[in-house]
C-alpha cells in the first residue's frame, strides 16, 4: 500500500468538502447524494454503490445518485447530522455516530447481545419490531429513517498487548467511535476509553496515542491496523451493525412510484449486504493471518467478558432514555425466540 489508509482518510476529510460543493449535472429528475463512513472496497460504500446502480436502472434514468466514499461530507457525527437535517438524502450510518442525539439506538453498544450465528443476527436485524419499529420510531424524531440494519460482521479487538482476560483491558486505552454506551461497556472491563474519528485511528494507534482498537476484520485489514498492532483477538464480542437510512421528509415526500423503487431495492440488498460482509470478512481475515498473532477467545474466557457486559444492560434501560427499557425487553424476547 503506498499511502496508509488512515492518512488517506484524513486528506479525504479535508477535500471532501470541497469537491461535494461541485454538484451534479446529469440532469436526472431526482438528484440524491448517498453518504457512507468507509472506503471504496469495504462493505458500506460497495453496498452503496449497487444500491446506486440498481435504483437508477429501475427509473430508467430519472434518479442519479452519486455515492460519497467516508470523508466526502465529513466524519461520521457530521455526515449523521446532515442526514438528520436533510442536507443528504441517502446514507449509511452506524448507530455509534447517532448515540448522543437517539440514545435507544446505543442498545448496539451493549456486548454479547446477538447471537454469534451472523445469519441468525442478520435474520433478527430485518424483522425486529423492537428495531424496525420502535427503535426506528425514535430515530424519527430526529428526521431520520432506518430503512434497514446489517451487519458488517463480528467485531474483534486489536492491540499490542495480548486481550484474553478483563483484567488485561486494566487501565487500556482503547479507540472507541464517540457513544457513551461504547465507553461504558469499556469502563466495565477497567479500560480507558477515548474517542476518535477512524480517520485518525490509524496514526494514532501508531504513535500510541491509544493501544488498541474493536473492529470487524474486513475494515481491520482494509484500514491497514493490523499493520500497526502486534495481536488480533477473535473475541466476536458484538456484532457490527449499520443502518441504511434515508431523511424522513425526503422519504415521506417521494412520489409513490419512487418510493416504492426506492424500497424494493432495500428488501433486494439485504442479502447483497449479507454476501460482501461475508466475503470481505474471510478474505481479510487470511491476509491478517500471515503477518498479525491472532488470538481466539475460548468459550470460558468469552464467559468472564459476558458476565461484566451484562450489567450495563441496566445502564441502558435507565439511562438511555424513555423507550430504553421498552425496546431492549422486547429485542431480548425476539433474540430468545429466534434462538429457540
Ligand atoms: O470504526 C469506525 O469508526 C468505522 N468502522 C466501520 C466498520 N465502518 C465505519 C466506521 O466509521
């Protein structure tokens, strides 16, 4: 690689504000900007570019999307707020950018809520009601639509320092994305969390700005953060989830063939989504092999993390706002349902 991809990702976030003032000149009826938090190559930004594809081919030209790689409209608080606002139509968003503005949504936080099986999390994440209803209920109040959730695969801690037990996290500085329930659930472990946009991650794992980082293992590898960090340990402590949302005016005002489109291409991405996680995570997870020490977890010890995690469950439920406790009661039924 010549230019790490997190300094790449630094100079995209300085640029990109210039280059989307350019605009679009395809003269399509329906111009939409479509944001995400990744890179070409990773899942969200791929993702966003079929769906991109597959929208405007069913128009027959009346829709032109351009897709903005991570930067393109600034970090991820930023590109949230603009799709809350409605300055951006389309976006991919994960729900740890949106945790100080929705906090219901920071349930993502909690470890060692879905089930390890990813297709059976991918299987709740589309017919939640606690989620597709509720928690999308509340993510309208803020002008947001969650049309869909998906999983960008299990996340897995990197470090320099081996992570197998509570008491290595004792006074770790860990890069967590800027949600309070992230830093809790660390808290819980005894580590010291900070936040920092992924822009910066790489450089500062770097320079030991902070000590390690959670991850799926595609963005591992495609954000080069392997390459700074001696181990990687398959802790699958929780799962990634992301969100792609539309801003709710926008939605609410498309003509009704539109929309219809519009929807019809979300129910059809939802196993294109599934498929490129599953894909990018297998492949980056041979190429981290080769020069990074990969740790796994044993079920026992995946047990002493469990069983710190569990009590910030009532964190959530009483600091997380109204609906907290309504919607994680009724998420935890349908994952036990599921299960059985
Ligand atoms: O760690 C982060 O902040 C980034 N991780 C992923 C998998 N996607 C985008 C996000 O910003």
């Amino acid at each position: 690689m010549f230019m790490k991809k997190g300094l790449l990702a630094s100079a995209a976030l300085g640029l990109g504000l210039v280059l989307s003032a350019c605009g679009d000149d395809s003269g399509a009826e329906f111009q939409w900007d479509f944001v995400t938090e990744e890179a070409p190559g990773d899942v969200q930004y791929e993702y966003a570019v079929e769906f991109a594809e597959r929208l405007e081919e069913k128009s027959e030209g009346r829709i032109d999307i351009t897709v903005f790689e991570y930067g393109g409209l600034g970090d991820g608080v930023d590109q949230a707020e603009q799709l809350m606002r409605g300055s951006t139509q389309l976006g991919i968003v994960s729900p740890g950018f949106t945790g100080t503005m929705v906090p219901e949504a920071e349930l993502f936080a909690l470890h060692f809520l879905f089930p390890d099986d990813i297709a059976l999390t991918q299987e709740i994440l589309n017919t939640s009601e606690a989620l597709n209803v509720y928690l999308r209920e509340k993510y309208e109040e803020h002008g947001m639509s969650p049309l869909a959730y998906f999983t960008e695969g299990a996340m897995q801690w990197t470090s320099n320092s081996p992570l197998q037990a509570p008491e290595d996290f004792e006074g770790f500085q860990i890069r967590v994305q800027n949600s309070p329930l992230i830093n809790t659930s660390y808290q819980q472990y005894g580590a010291d969390p900070t936040a920092m946009d992924w822009g910066e991650l790489y450089s500062g794992l770097d320079q030991g700005v902070v000590e390690g980082q959670e991850n799926p293992i595609f963005f591992i590898e495609s954000a080069g953060f392997h390459e700074v960090q001696d181990y990687m340990t398959i802790s699958n402590h929780n799962n990634y989830v992301a969100m792609m949302v539309v801003n709710t005016e926008f939605y609410n005002e498309l003509p009704s063939d539109i929309q219809a489109m519009l929807d019809e291409t979300v129910e059809e991405m939802r196993q294109v989504g599934f498929d490129l996680q599953e894909e990018l995570n297998e492949a980056a997870l041979s190429e981290i092999e080769s020069n990074t020490e990969v740790l796994t977890l044993s079920e026992e010890q995946r047990q002493a993390f469990r069983d710190l995690a569990m009590p910030v469950r009532d964190f959530y439920r009483e600091n997380n706002g109204e609906d907290a406790a309504r919607i994680l009661d009724l998420l935890e039924e349908e994952i036990e349902a599921a299960r059985n």
